[in-house]
C-alpha cells in the first residue's frame, strides 16, 4: 500500500553535478570515436556508478515494523492528475497485508561540497523517506528475487541498491519535473552495435511510450562484460527514469533484463508512485547538458 505525507515540498538538493557526470561517461564510453547522443541515458547511469559504491554500510539496531493499513485510513492515496483517491485504489486492496518491514538504508557519504537527503528540513527528510521505503518494498516484489532485497539510499531519494552478501547493483527510480518547453528534446533511438549500445521504444497499452536503452561494457582482466540498462519515459510534468546497473568490480550484470522493467513500469502500483512523485516533486528541475 502506498500512502504518503502530504507535506510541502522545499530544500530539494540543489545537485549540480549531472553535466559533469555524463560528460566524464561520454568520455569513458566513446573514447576513440566521435559523441553519439543516443549514449546519455546510459551515460548517466554509468556516471552515477562510480559514486555509488556501498557495501552493508547500514546503521546499527533492529529492523524496525510500521502498520501501513492504520496509516492508510489516515492519509490520501494520490492518483494520476495529483488529487485524493480512496476507492478503488491500491490502498482498499492492500489492506489486510501483513505490515511491511522498514528497509535499513544504505548510507553513502556525499562528495565534497555535495547535498544529501539529511541536509534537508524534517518534514520533507521524512516525506522522501517515506517515499523510498514504498518504492524499495514495491520493487523488490516486481524484481526478480537474485536482485533483492532492494533498499533505498540515503543519498538521494531517486537512489537505491540491490544484492545481498554480493555483488552490488546499483537501482535508480527517478520522477523529476522537466525542463521547459524547447529547452531539452531527446535524441533519435538508435542502436549502436560496435558500442554494444541498443535502443528501442515500446508503447504501452496504456499509451506510455518507454525508451529502453541498455549497454554492455567489457572487463578490463576477464573476458566478461557487465549490462546495464535504463528505462525512460513522461508522464504528467515529469520524466521518469528507471535503471539497473551491475556490480562493474565482480564484473557481474544485473538479472533484470528490459523486459522485465517495462512490466515494471506498467504495474499500477509503480505508477501510482509516479503519479504523486509528479503531483508534489522531490527532486529538483532537470538539467539540460548542451554540447556534446
């Protein structure tokens, strides 16, 4: 069940470092050949993964338990177009579940200079953690379960980690409001073979149209490669990105193929989680590379 607090947005981090991300990822994946537009998705991706790396670095103390089913009589369930919904949603349905435990999270010190989520005011902290603990338990059921248990990071709210005593898999789930009207198109899907770059898009029967753009990257000591994949898509004022990243240290891909993340994306409950992250954002205005 997916309940929220309805608290004013304010203090999103102000984080500034997407342009030098993906330019330092263009480098590293086109290196010897000219910059090809279709790679930013996954630039972006494999940008964050360097920054990304934490293992069972989690706080001390049992795992605590929160009665979803008594929360949900007393807060709004939020629906496509950002207003209450009770009847018929996810919340009736779900409400003899046994409660779901709070995930432990991942805790990676920020960069020098950089915002984390314990930099923002309480009220917002706890709506964005509360936020993250439904998205982890609602991921970790439509995941397969060699990618679990997915836990939220501390972070960032559009951050999270799976694996277990393993190879870590990076998890980003992204709902952030667009740039504005003619500040920022997306390039032509095209798959790049020699770079082990695909692209496709695929309509919903929902009418949602998903870019889905996935790139394999050679070992540097073995003879094996690493996936990763990113799904792409809009809704209401924002776009939404959801990606998987394998463990490039083990050298092992994420088992989560795209096709699994499209059905992901068209789950109800996913996009009801989209639905209020686009009706009361928590991330910041996204920002528009230039150049190449």
């Amino acid at each position: 069940m997916h309940v929220f607090m309805d608290t004013a947005p304010g203090g999103e981090p102000g984080r500034e470092d997407g342009e030098l991300l993906v330019r330092a990822a263009m480098e590293r994946v086109t290196e010897g050949a000219p910059p090809l537009p279709d790679l930013v998705p996954v630039a972006v991706v494999q940008g964050r993964r360097r920054r990304s790396r934490a293992r069972a670095a989690v706080g001390a103390g049992a795992v605590a338990v929160v009665a979803l089913g008594t929360l949900g009589a007393a807060l709004p369930m939020w629906g496509g177009g950002g207003e209450p919904v009770r009847e018929g949603s996810v919340a009736s349905s779900t409400v003899s579940r046994a409660p779901s435990p709070l995930r432990t999270p991942v805790h990676i010190e920020p960069s020098p200079g950089e915002l984390s989520m314990a930099d923002l005011p309480a009220a917002e902290r706890a709506r964005q953690e509360q936020f993250q603990q439904q998205a982890a338990a609602l991921l970790d059921e439509l995941l397969p379960q060699a990618f679990g248990p997915v836990r939220p990071v501390d972070l960032a709210v559009d951050r999270y980690q799976g694996g277990k005593d393993g190879p870590v898999f990076p998890l980003t789930f992204s709902v952030r409001p667009k740039a504005a009207p003619g500040e920022a198109h997306d390039p032509p899907c095209r798959s790049v073979p020699e770079k082990h770059l695909r692209c496709k898009e695929v309509t919903t029967p929902d009418g949602i149209t998903v870019r889905s753009v996935s790139v394999s990257e050679n070992g540097r000591k073995e003879a094996r490669t690493v996936t990763d994949t990113v799904l792409t898509f809009e809704r209401g004022r924002s776009r939404v990105t959801l990606s998987v990243e394998g463990d490039d240290e083990a050298m092992v891909s994420a088992p989560v193929t795209s096709e699994r993340l499209l059905a992901v994306v068209q789950d109800k409950r996913f996009l009801e989680l989209v639905a209020y992250a686009d009706a009361k954002p928590m991330e910041p205005k996204e920002h528009v590379v230039r150049g190449g």
